[in-house]
C-alpha cells in the first residue's frame, strides 16, 4: 500500500473515531433517586430531587465492547421538540442533566436528540421495574442476587449477565445507586461487555423516601 493511501486509511479511522461513527450497545443508567439525593447533598434541590421520584434515567450511552466508549463527538446541537421534552420531564427531570448527557453521549449514536432521547423514553418506559424500588417509608435490604433475579422476573428477556449493578456509600450494607440494563442498537437486551461489572456486595441497601 503507498504512503498516500496509508495516511488517507488512518484519517478516515481518525474522523470515524472522533465522530463516534460506530458503537456495539447501548447502556440503559437508570438512578435510585433516594439513594442519589442522599449520597449528593449538592443536588438536592434538583428537580428529580425535589419531586421524590422513586427511579429517574441518568443515561443512554453508546458503548464499545472491546474499547473506550466513545465521548463528546462531534454532531447537531443539543434541540428537542416540546413532545420530546414533555417525555423527558417524566423520567430525566432536570434539564442541565440532558444537554450534558446529549453533548457526552448522544452525539455519539449519530442520532438526532429527539430520535436519541425518544428511545430512552421508550427502553425505560418498557421494562418493568420491582416493587421493591418504589418503597416507602422505610429502607430494604436485600441480597444483589434477588434485586437481578426479580428484574428478570419481570423481563424475560433480560439475562443475569445483561444487568449490572452500582453501590455507593459508607454503610453496610451500601446503598444501591444504579441499575444500568445493556440493549443493542436496536433495543433488544444482550450481555454487557466484560469490563462493565457491578461493584456491590453480596446484600445491598435500597433506600426509600421517608
């Protein structure tokens, strides 16, 4: 192969690369608002915060399964229709939180934001999530392995290596934070890569509003 061709081989990976041309799934962030509000006293007074929702979605990112996500591509501006924004009130409430999620995620999946923030509405909006999660009143502890089982309960289709968990805080057991769920491009779930683990331990601590 010529130089020339070599050079013109490696700045088109370079564009694709810095356009977040390609990804293998998506994944599916969704906080534990308690648990959120109460390990970020900065951001209690945001509005997922003060509206006491049980579940609120913090993300949907592109993700490489062999490699760095790709972040901050280059793309449209972060413009939403008032039917997109009314979703998104419901389940990503606070509107800093959306331009910063579209400006480091969205733009990668080469969608519009409307077409971007239109399937997380819709992969949010079609799963089913456990009681467990809309407690109140007072905190449950319950093993890591029932919280997963009891999501699958409820969604046949996802399976044990599909779904990760996250933990945070100092007690013990820690409070779980996030359930983040990995769906293809076309929102079927699929296993998650194996660099994206859960972090929690055997019991985990899911925190109601009181």
């Amino acid at each position: 192969m010529k130089r020339s061709s070599v050079f013109i081989l490696l700045g088109m990976m370079l564009v694709s690369i810095a356009r977040g041309d390609s990804f293998d799934y998506y994944t599916l962030a969704v906080t534990m608002t308690p648990a959120f509000c109460d390990l970020n006293p900065k951001h209690f007074n945001s509005v997922q915060c003060r509206e006491r929702k049980p579940l609120s979605v913090h993300g949907l990112w592109p993700e490489k399964a062999r490699s760095r996500a790709p972040e901050y591509c280059s793309g449209s501006a972060f413009k939403i229709a008032p039917e997109t924004e009314k979703q998104l009130r419901r389940i990503m409430p606070d509107s800093g939180l959306r331009r910063y999620q579209w400006e480091k995620h969205g733009r990668c999946s080469q969608l519009s934001a409307d077409s971007y923030f239109g399937i997380m509405a819709r992969e949010f909006d079609e799963l089913k999530w456990p009681d467990m999660f809309r407690a109140s009143g007072r905190d449950v502890v319950v093993e890591r392995n029932v919280v997963v089982k009891e999501l699958q309960r409820l969604n046949p289709s996802l399976t044990s290596s599909g779904i990760v968990l996250r933990c945070s805080g100092k007690g013990r057991p820690p409070l779980l934070t996030e359930v983040r769920v990995c769906l293809s491009a076309q929102g079927a779930p699929m296993a998650c890569s194996q660099n994206a683990r859960s972090n929690c331990p055997v019991a985990v601590r899911i925190r109601s509003w009181r």
